[in-house]
C-alpha cells in the first residue's frame, strides 16, 4: 500500500509541474491548429506517443501549446506461438503532458495447454501513464543541438498474478519509470530518439514483475525513422529487457516499421516484429496498428 501511494505521489507530483510550466498563451504551428504529420508519434505498445515499441519524448496528439490533443488506438501483434492484443487512449495536453490507458491481452494459444494453462489462456493488464515534456522541442528547435526530453511514468497491475507468482515472479504490479531524448532533423527528414527506462518487468509485465534471479534494472531503448514522404515514415527499433525470470531468457525486442499518416486523424502502422524469447524461442511475426484522433 505505501509503494502505491508512493507511486500514485510521483504521478501527481508530474502534473502540478506540467501545469506549472505549461505557458498561458503559446504559438502553434499553423493557424488551423496542431502540429506536423508524425510529430506526436503512434500509439506505442504500452499507450505512450512514440514508435510500436518505445515511448519518445514527442507529446501524443497533433495538439499545440495552446491546444488537446487526443487518441485512440488498436494494436495486434502476431508472433509464432503467441497473439497480444492492446487498446488504448491517451491526450496530449498543451504539448506538455500526456496521459495514457492501456489494456493488454497476450493470448498463450497451443502454448498454454502445453503449460498446463488451457488453450488460449490469456494474460491482461492494464498500463496507466504519464509524461512530462521537459525542455526542448524537436520540431522547432532545428537551430539547436538540444533534444526534446521528457520523463514517464507507466504504471502496470497484471491481472494473473497468481499463475506467474508460481513460478518466480514476485509481484503483479509495478512501475516503470523513463527519461526518453527525440531529436528531429526537418532538412534531413529524419527522428532520432534514445529512451532510458527502470523496469521490473517481465516481458513488459505480461509475466509479472520481479523474479528469482533479480528485480529491476536499467534498460535502454532506441528509434529512428525516415520520413519517406510527408506521410510515411520508415524506420526500426529496439528495446533491451531485464532477464529475472529463471523458467526461461528474455531478449531485446526489435522492429523494422512503416507509419502512414494520411491526415491526422488517422494513422496505421505495420512492422515486422522479432520478440526472441518469451517461454517459448524465435517469436518473430507482424505488428500492425490502427490509431485515430486529432
């Protein structure tokens, strides 16, 4: 209980700050209001603006500084023994906070019977998010080496904590926290952005948190993509993750991505996705995503 007042102190603590940073009256990018085609990123796997991945520092929503912004979202991932389903919302307040909600279910499919679990036994949690723009913007600082920075908060609550607590997690909820750096190239068309996250995740908390052979670490996560035209982008990335469970090894994740923004209230995402090992080793498989909003 105090762990949880504790984090429920953090998440409140980010939004006195935002809005006390957040200006009065700001410029926006164009008089119809929001921001450039891209520029909040998609709805990443956990519900925070970034890539399929990782979160960027980018606010989610084409919303100014004087502007809401907001978006729904649906994403699938199919790998070879496995299905995880997210869906989600978040708002991009004033290009300076953003607030997510995810829900997640991984479907076991023939795994699960072969685990004892019945076939197409499914975890679910829910991911509650925060983040705070910091200094920088990615877009309209072309004339500065500084990135945009923000920091986040994702905070997870399994729903079968008993199942995994079996064999060697220890809780079935926890927080991660993360400071991620974006940085926008306009005359090159291209987006860089470093994450660092403290996770006790595994498997991003589809199997629960903490485990026989640790409880949390560092982890680092990155992103690139190229703005093929003004309404796709190409690009890859990855994701490092703690290794604490000692049923089975957990790998870096990895993607190669296509985003389509035909306006912007609307934007799919398809990627080739490579998981490495989740119980089972070698899921590979496609990621797709649908996400809508303005």
């Amino acid at each position: 209980m105090i762990q949880l007042f504790a984090r429920v102190g953090v998440i409140a603590a980010l939004f006195a700050a935002a809005v006390q940073a957040t200006p009065v009256a700001a410029q926006t990018v164009n008089s119809t209001g929001g921001r450039l085609l891209l520029t909040g990123g998609v709805s990443q796997i956990e519900g925070a603006g970034g890539g399929g991945l990782t979160p960027w520092a980018l606010i989610g929503g084409y919303g100014s500084r004087d502007q809401i912004g907001a978006n729904a979202f649906y994403t699938r991932v199919d790998v070879d023994d496995y299905a995880l389903d997210t869906y989600g919302a978040m708002v991009g307040l004033y290009d300076r906070v953003e607030l997510s909600y995810a829900r997640q279910s991984f479907d076991t499919q023939d795994v699960g019977a072969a685990l004892g679990l019945g076939r197409g036994f499914e975890f679910e949690q829910d991911i509650y998010g925060a983040k705070l723009r910091l200094i920088g913007d990615a877009v309209l600082d072309q004339d500065r080496w500084l990135p945009q920075i923000a920091i986040g908060v994702q905070h997870k609550r399994n729903h079968q904590g008993d199942v995994v607590r079996a064999v060697g997690a220890k809780d079935d909820s926890g927080t991660d926290f993360y400071l991620a750096a974006t940085k926008i190239y306009l005359d090159q068309s291209l987006l860089l952005n470093a994450t660092l996250r403290y996770t006790e995740a595994n498997q991003i908390g589809i199997l629960d948190f903490g485990g026989d052979q640790g409880s949390g670490s560092f982890e680092f996560e990155g992103s690139a993509a190229y703005l093929l035209t003004r309404q796709l982008a190409l690009g890859a990335e990855f994701r490092s993750k703690p290794d604490q469970l000692g049923i089975a090894d957990e790998d870096l994740w990895w993607d190669i991505f296509l985003a389509w923004a035909p306006n912007r209230h609307v934007s799919v995402t398809l990627a080739y996705v490579d998981l490495g090992n989740v119980v089972v080793a070698d899921q590979s498989g496609t990621y797709l995503s649908v996400q809508v909003g303005f």
